[in-house]
C-alpha cells in the first residue's frame, strides 16, 4: 500500500500556528511545549500537534503484552477477510459496530504470530486498559495532566492489531490523544471543514441499525477513490494531511478532525488512545461535525433500547451488553 510522503515537520517552536492547517502537523519537544502553550496555540483553535518525549513506555511487543496480560480476555472485533474488497455500501457495520467477540489475550497472541489475526483482519480494538496490570503505568496517566487537560471523556483504551489494519476514515466529537508503544502508523487527516466534501453516512442508518452503521464514518474510500459518486472528494483531497507516528510518540487530534489509521507493521501495532471534554467549550458548541454526532445517537436510541432488551433475555446477557456499551 502506497502512501503520500509524509508532510509533517520537525520544528522546535510551538509560537506559529498560522499554517498548520495547510501544510502538514509540527512535530515537537515537549520540553518545549508549557501547557499553557499547548492550550493556547492548539488546543484552543483544535490544532493538531505530535508531541514527542511525553510518552515514557517500554516497547510493548507482543511478548511484553502476553506477559503482562496472559489469558485475561478482550473483546475482538471481526472484520474478516473479504471486507477489504466491498465498496463501504456493501457493509453492515463499521468501527464500534463490527461483530465482537471475547478472547484470552493468549489466543489473541497465537493469531498474531500464525498470521491469522493479519489474514482474517481481527482486531483488539476499544478495551479499556482498566483492570489490566497496564492500567498501573504512572506515563500513561500523566500525559493529559502535563497538557493540561481538565476531564477524561473516556478511560485509557488500548488498541493492537496486525500489520495492514485500517480503521475507516472518520471523526470523533471528543479531543483525542494517541500514544505509540508499538511499531507505526499512517494516519490521513482533513480538517473539519472538509465535513461535507467526505460525504459522511446518511443520518437516517441509525433509524434501522443504530451505531451499527456511523454518520460520523465517510462513504469514501481513500484507496480507491470514486470521484463519479463522490465528485467534492476532489477539494477534500487538497487539505488531506499525512503523518506516520512512531513509537514514544503522542497526536493529539481535535475534536472534528478526520482521521483514517493504518497499522504499517508485523507482527503487530500498539497504541493507547483517550478521550477528553472539548475546551474551550465553544469548539464544540459551534461545531456541525458535533451536533452531527449527538443527533446520531439519538436517532439509534430507539434500535439500541430493543437490542439491550434482547441481549438480556440471552444465557450471555452480560457479556452481549458488554458489546453494546462498547459501541458508544
């Protein structure tokens, strides 16, 4: 898979925002980086920024993580093999919404190695690091205290997955932070502006399949791009941002940023990912991508009150339920 060069910079300053946007994303020191600097000059205009030296981790290969994980289990999502080769009309679910199922960390490790997890696109993806022996590290929890960050929006979620995964281009309505602790990753991204110009799903799916299907996933494909059925697919292309981020490595992605993720290397890739309260508050008061995703979810309430209905009604009751909170 072919990827535009790489148009982040490493500079050493973080008193110059005004080309960000256009031009690619700093790369910086955050011997450099005050908070007060980071608040001021990226997260108050939703700027993304890679912050280098914060993330103070061993390598979490796969050894490591069998050791410290054993056979606790996790909730695995299911792409298969095939799904690669649909056009995203073909699918019945995306992100959160892809089928899951439970696996001892140890199984998980075996598909790794065999080059199964790679062959059948399975993905440990969203399971909160709470609980697990990980959970402890003082460097994952310091993170969002030395930027500044006020109030979590989520718990510390840990992402591992096989070389050529691809989690589909989209946007999240909270502020993210992505640290690296294995191998790399290509990461897409477009400014919120270019809402419209990535044709997102139609509000209506979450009418019939609740969060199955996203209205915050483009229709698009990145690789095989049709500009018949999506002609302003061109403009978007024109801020399209491309980054590879390394391990010891944290990206900060505002709230509305799109962001198409693919895992570059084998075996596997890590990465621990949380989510954060958008401030200043009118970033999100003002932001249509937002309100998008809020209307979203209330339209899936109906659908999601019948599922959790049927779900506890099951031998597994806590377990399907367990699947459906995820989704959020």
């Amino acid at each position: 898979m072919n990827f535009p060069q790489e148009t982040s910079r490493d500079r050493g300053d973080a008193s110059d925002t005004s080309s960000l946007r256009i031009s690619g994303i700093s790369r910086l020191d955050y011997q450099t980086l005050s908070s007060h600097l980071f608040l001021k000059n990226y997260r108050q205009n939703g700027v993304p920024v890679i912050i280098k030296g914060l993330v103070n981790e061993p390598d979490w290969t796969l050894e490591y993580l069998s050791q410290q994980f054993g056979d606790r289990e996790f909730l695995c999502r299911f792409y298969g093999a095939e799904r690669k080769t649909l056009d995203k009309h073909q699918w019945d679910s995306i992100g959160s919404g892809i089928d899951a199922k439970p696996l001892p960390f140890s199984k998980y490790a075996e598909l790794v190695r065999s080059g199964e997890a790679r062959r059948q696109d399975i993905y440990l993806a969203k399971c909160p690091l709470k609980t697990t022996p990980l959970d402890r590290s003082t460097s994952l929890h310091q993170w969002g205290q030395k930027l500044g960050f006020e109030k979590a929006a989520s718990d510390l979620n840990l992402w591992i997955g096989p070389g050529g995964h691809i989690e589909s281009l989209h946007y999240d309505a909270f502020d993210g932070t992505l640290a690296q602790l294995h191998g790399r990753k290509h990461l897409a991204l477009f400014p919120p502006s270019q809402l419209k110009n990535l044709y997102p799903f139609p509000l209506i799916k979450h009418l019939t399949q609740g969060l199955k299907l996203r209205s915050w996933f483009s229709q698009v494909d990145l690789d095989r791009p049709n500009f018949e059925s999506f002609p302003k697919l061109k403009d978007a292309l024109n801020d399209r941002i491309d980054v590879i981020l390394h391990p010891g490595e944290l990206l900060y992605i505002p709230s509305g940023w799109w962001h198409e993720v693919t895992a570059l290397d084998d075996p596997l890739v890590c990465s621990v990912n949380r989510f954060w309260h958008v401030r200043p508050r009118r970033r999100s008061l003002l932001s249509e991508s937002a309100w998008r995703t809020y209307f979203g979810i209330g339209l899936s309430i109906p659908y999601l009150l019948s599922q959790l209905a049927i779900a506890a009604l099951k031998p597994n009751a806590s377990q399907e339920i367990e699947k459906i909170r995820r989704m959020f």
